[in-house]
C-alpha cells in the first residue's frame, strides 16, 4: 500500500475497472493479469479497480479475490492506487473482504449498497457505518439501482460523508445531473464517479470528477485523452474523440 494522498490528486479520470483473466483450465492467469495491468500504468491512470463488476467478483472465491488484490498491489509498486472491490449484501462478509483487502495492501475498497436484501436507507447508512469502523482504509460507495434494487439516496450520503473516510461514489444511476445536485451537500474533496462510460462525458460537463470505466480496458489512452480534452473546456473535442470508441 502506498503512503497517503488526498483524493484529488489519484480519485479522478478514467479508472479501469479491470477484468479476471483465467487460463484453460480455469486457473487465474496472473500473467495476463500483469499485462491489463502494465497497459493502463502505460496509458497515464491514476489508479486501477480490482475484483469488481468487470472483475466477477460475484463468482470469485475468496482465495481468488485476495489473489487478484495482492497480484495488483505488487504489480503497481506504488506507481498507481489500488482499489479492492470488498462489497456485499451481508455486512459481516463486506467488512471481511475489506480487512482481507487492507491485509492484501489495497489503497482503498470500492463498496456496493446491499443488493437483493432491499434495505431501508437507515439499513444502508448503517451497513456503510459499520464497514468503516472495522478498516483504516478509504472507502468508495457504489451507488447501481438497476443492479441493486436499492438507491443510495442524496440525504444517506450527505450524512455518511460527515466520515472523511468515505471519499468517493461511483454512480451508476444514469442520472446526469446529480454532480450538480450533490455538490452543495458534500465536501470539496470528496470525488464523484460516473459508472456508466455511455453517459461519462456529460456527467464530467456537469462537475463529475472521473469515470470507473469498462471501455477503459479497450481504448485506455483514448479515455485518457478524453477526459484530459473535457477538462481543458474542449467539450466538442472531447465528443469527438469519443467517436473512436466505434471505430
């Protein structure tokens, strides 16, 4: 795990949201694994996902998981931030993959609402809650209804950033306006993700910070230079060089 940085400075731009490559005989293939890695450090990322949503961590044995996490964090050496996926519906088994995570040397865990349970926003508040109590590490909510069948509302995460260890959301409603509605309720540092490459581009024209991307693994120096385009106020650019995405 690397030493500590403000979130501005890793939580923004494209992130990849890296896949679990096997072999033919259904074994990790950390080789392959490297190599997705070295391609995104190659291309300028900040930090790399692991053992997430591209990553299947719904069919992932734990010994796997902490595979995938260690593999990461030796890979990086430091020169990107590693985050861990680590949720769950239950929240005994969310704080365990996170303590395994922050053993393994994440640099911080990307955590879902409860899916399936349907829990009441104060169930959710308190799921959050108890996973940071049991972690030192810095903690990214997923906030995906269509998965979830559940919201995170505005008001659960205004008080759950009272914490400073919640630094960020990946937010995968589809709702473009949402940067600019959370704005006024959160802190400056706290960074908002789109988690829908589709609708990335105007979620950054509306104050978003960065995409926890799939088509990342594709085109990464592309998506690195469309966010670099969108924030120098090029937005025209920035539309059109997302046309290669088709190419």
């Amino acid at each position: 795990m690397t030493g500590p940085a403000q979130p501005p400075t890793w939580l923004a731009g494209y992130i990849p949201d890296l896949p679990t490559p096997f072999d033919e005989d259904d074994r990790l293939d950390l080789a392959a694994f490297a190599k997705l890695c070295e391609r995104q450090i190659e291309a300028g990322v900040r930090a790399i996902v692991v053992g997430e949503t591209a990553g299947e961590a719904a069919t992932l044995t734990p010994a796997e998981h902490d595979s995938m996490v260690r593999a990461a964090v030796g890979i990086a050496r430091g020169r990107v931030r590693v985050i861990a996926g680590a949720g769950s519906n239950s929240t005994s088994q969310a704080i365990e993959l996170t303590r395994r995570a922050e053993a393994a040397g994440a640099d911080a865990v990307l955590s879902v609402v409860p899916y399936y349970n349907k829990p009441m926003q104060a169930g959710i508040h308190a799921h959050f809650l108890a996973i940071a109590d049991q972690t030192t590490l810095p903690i990214i909510l997923h906030d995906i209804p269509s998965r979830t069948n559940r919201e995170l509302s505005d008001d659960t995460l205004a008080r759950l950033v009272e914490s400073k260890q919640f630094i960020g959301l990946r937010d995968g409603t589809g709702d473009l306006a949402r940067p600019l509605r959370l704005q006024p309720l959160l802190p400056p540092s706290f960074r908002l993700l789109s988690g829908e490459d589709a609708t990335a581009l105007a979620f950054f024209a509306n104050g978003g910070d960065g995409c926890i991307s799939t088509v990342s693994n594709v085109t990464p120096g592309l998506c690195q230079a469309i966010f670099s385009t969108c924030r120098r106020g090029r937005l025209q650019s920035a539309r059109y060089l997302k046309t290669g995405w088709h190419r």
